[in-house]
C-alpha cells in the first residue's frame, strides 16, 4: 500500500521548486516515437521540445495521427519515448522505477480518457475514492473529499449512481472528479469532449477553466473541437508528429 510519505517530492531529489504558480513543471525535450507493427514504422512524434508551466491550460490541436495521444500518454508515463526526455515535477520519468512511476502518476498527475475508465460496478462516490484509497487515505477523509469533488463537478447528488446510470457527460464529470481528487499538479485530457454533446462539451470546459481559475489545475488537453481550442491559454498545434506553431491567447 502506497502512502503520503512515499509520495515523490521534488524536493526531496534536489530537483527545482516546482510548487510555485508559473514554474515549469513538464519539459519535453527533443521527444521522438516511432511505432513499429510488423515491418511498418510510423514515425509518431519528431523532435518535440515543449514545457508547461503550473497553473497554464494549454491545448494540443492537430489532425488524426498528428500525434497528440502519442504525446500525451509519454507526458503522463503511460508509454516510453524511443528519444528524448519527459521531465515531470522535477523528476526524469525514464530514470524512474516502474514503483516511482506509479506514485509519481498517483500523487502528481490525472488522466481523464476520452473512454472515462469508469469501474462499472462502483458508484460514482466509490470510483473517486478509489484512487484515495490507493493513496492510503482513511476512510473518513476520502469520503469527504471524494463528495467535494462531486459537488464541485456539481454531481453531489449522484455520488450513489453507478456509471450505467449516468448519462455521457455526467460520467465525463465524474472521471474529472477522480482525476482532482487526489489534488494533482496536472490533469492531462484525452479529447476530453469527444463523446459529448456541444452544450455539454461547453459546461465542462468551463468546469475546468474554472478549476484552472480557482485552484490553478494545470491542464494539458488534446482536441479536435474549435470550441475547446476557444478556452486555451496556449495552443500547439501538431502535425505529423511535429509542433507546427504555437499561439498564445489572453
Ligand atoms: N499503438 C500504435 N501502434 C501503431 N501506430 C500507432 C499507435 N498509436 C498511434 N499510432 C500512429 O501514430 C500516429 C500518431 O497517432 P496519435 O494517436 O498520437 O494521433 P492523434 O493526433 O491522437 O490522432 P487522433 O486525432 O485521431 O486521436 C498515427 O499515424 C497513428 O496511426
Ligand atoms: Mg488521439
């Protein structure tokens, strides 16, 4: 069982302060992925160097196969550049043992998919408290902060609903609630709006800008959608595996 105190502080490895408001907290540098199926490569990501500072909402935009799933899931550990380096907190992601990883992405990082990953037969209360649980919280405390989280995502009164019992958006709402539960430095979103209707798409983005505004979440999102690409901060644009440009917006 992982706990508070086996959490990985930056500090702790000497790393830079990487608390404060405005410091960068993801470098990419010179990131490189090929996929290899059979005697086909296909060369995902080229030469990216990238970094996002605590506190931005910040969007990867692109074509289909530009890459943004690919760099999304070598920002949150989920698989390995072939080159190149992904520093997270203050900490060098392919330097980490396969444990370190794993409380790095506990305490540090949520992941929202665009497939939410609810547990089915787990109430919306008991899927956010899952990951509460695996960070070794009581039972008392991880009640309290999963039925914030709800509130918060204003789905307070549907903590008991399985997710069967949710609609597409409500359930979008809930993995969000899962993903700041445990208080992350940053959240990192799959086309977090993909299955949504638009004026649900719309009530959840403005969900995370406002916990972006309120509790300065740092958000790493991928899309297709104009209307998310409406409420970025910064905006990288990829194709073919390569950042095209970047625009930044007030
Ligand atoms: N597991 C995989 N095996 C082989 N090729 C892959 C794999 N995942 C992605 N690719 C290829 O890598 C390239 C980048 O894919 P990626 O999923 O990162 O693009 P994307 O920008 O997220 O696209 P979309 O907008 O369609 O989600 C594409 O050419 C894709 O076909
Ligand atoms: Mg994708």
């Amino acid at each position: 069982m992982t706990n508070e105190a086996t959490a990985i502080k930056p500090e702790a490895s000497g790393a830079e302060d990487t608390q404060a408001q405005g410091q960068v907290i993801v470098t990419c540098e010179n990131l490189g992925k090929t996929y290899t199926t059979g005697k086909v490569s296909v060369r995902a990501l080229e030469g990216i160097n990238l970094s996002v500072r605590r506190g931005e909402f910040l969007c990867l935009c692109g074509p289909s196969g530009s890459g943004k799933s690919t760099l999304l899931n070598l920002i949150g550990g989920l698989d390995t550049p072939d080159s190149g380096t992904v520093t997270v907190v203050g900490r060098e992601l392919n330097k980490l043992k396969r444990d370190e990883l794993a409380n790095l992405r506990l305490h540090h990082l949520g992941i929202v998919f665009q497939a939410f990953n609810l547990i089915p037969v787990l109430s919306a209360r008991e899927n956010v408290e899952m990951v509460l649980q695996v960070q070794g919280r009581p039972a008392k405390e991880r009640r309290a902060i999963a039925m914030r989280c709800l509130a918060d995502v204003g789905l307070d009164e549907l903590a008991d609903r399985r997710p069967a019992e949710l609609s597409g958006g409500q359930q979008q709402r809930v993995a969000i609630a899962r993903a700041i539960a445990p208080g992350p430095d940053l959240i990192l979103a799959d086309e977090p709006s993909a299955s949504l209707d638009s004026r649900t798409a719309e009530s959840l983005l403005e969900l995370m800008a406002e916990l972006n505004a309120r509790h300065g979440v740092t958000f790493v999102l991928s899309t297709h959608d104009e209307q998310v690409m409406k409420y970025a901060e910064r905006l990288i644009r990829l194709r073919d595996g390569r950042v095209e440009s970047e625009e930044t917006r007030q």
